[in-house]
C-alpha cells in the first residue's frame, strides 16, 4: 500500500479497539492502547496505538493526537525496561508497505533487545502463545507509572 489511501475500518488495529478480536492488553487510557504484538521480533515485543484515530501513518495524523501518543509510548517503553531489564529498546515506527508497514493504523513498536540475542524478523515468524502474551503483558503493566 501506498502513503495516501482510505482508512480501512477492519484492520486488526480497529478490530482490536473496538473489542472484536483479542490482545494481550499492556496498557489503555482515553487516548491509547499498548498490547502484545502476536507476532513479536523478541521477548516483550509491545505495540501501541492512538484510541481514537483513523490515521493510517504518522503523517496522517493530528498533533494533538501524537502528543498524547508519544507519551503514551514513553510510559509503556519506561514499563517495558522495568519488566524486563532488556540491554537495549528499539522504538520503531513504519509508514507505507515499503517501509514495513503491514497494518495501516498508526503504531509504534517497542522492541526489547539483549546482546547476543538475534532480533526475529518483522512481521514473520509464528505466532506467539497467547497464554505467554497475557503474563507477559501482565508482567509489564505491573511496571506502568
């Protein structure tokens, strides 16, 4: 998909907000939501994503909104580190299929990395245990300040 097009109304993302499919829920206030990604690169992979957006990338989306979602973002990644004691955190954020895009609802990535642990590939690999998701989604929200 391109940068520019229609907002798809049944991506995953919407799904998930709109409590039709499941996740592994981190974290949500009146302006985001942080869940386990089902398809994590490393241990503690955690998405996060505006409430009440129809943004499909960043440059989509209004100021306001990326205010509130970037602390957000700095709130689950500090719970993330305190969970998990990982030696690093990648803190992606992909626009359009060419970048590696493959949901097209605004979100971040927190991606936990420790030395000499390989980093799996985005969006491949199986799916994650649900069971391992919700304790470890557990595990981090403990963590949330």
């Amino acid at each position: 998909m391109s940068l520019d097009g229609a907002y798809d109304e049944g991506n995953i993302f919407a799904k998930i907000l709109r409590g039709e499919m499941p996740a592994a829920r981190v974290f949500e206030d009146d302006h985001v939501l942080a869940f386990m990604d089902v398809f994590p690169q490393s241990k503690g992979h955690t998405l996060v994503i505006p409430k009440h957006s129809r943004a499909r990338n960043l440059m989509d989306e209004e100021p306001v909104v990326l205010e509130k979602l970037i602390l957000g973002v700095q709130r689950v990644t500090r719970a993330v580190r305190a969970a998990l004691n990982p030696d690093g955190i990648v803190v992606t954020q992909f626009n359009g299929a060419p970048a590696g895009q493959t949901i097209f609802h605004l979100h971040f990535h927190i991606i936990p990395r420790w030395e000499g642990v390989a980093l799996g590939r985005h969006a491949g690999g199986g799916m994650a245990d649900m069971d391992e998701l919700k304790a470890l989604a557990h595990q981090i929200a403990e963590k949330i300040s």
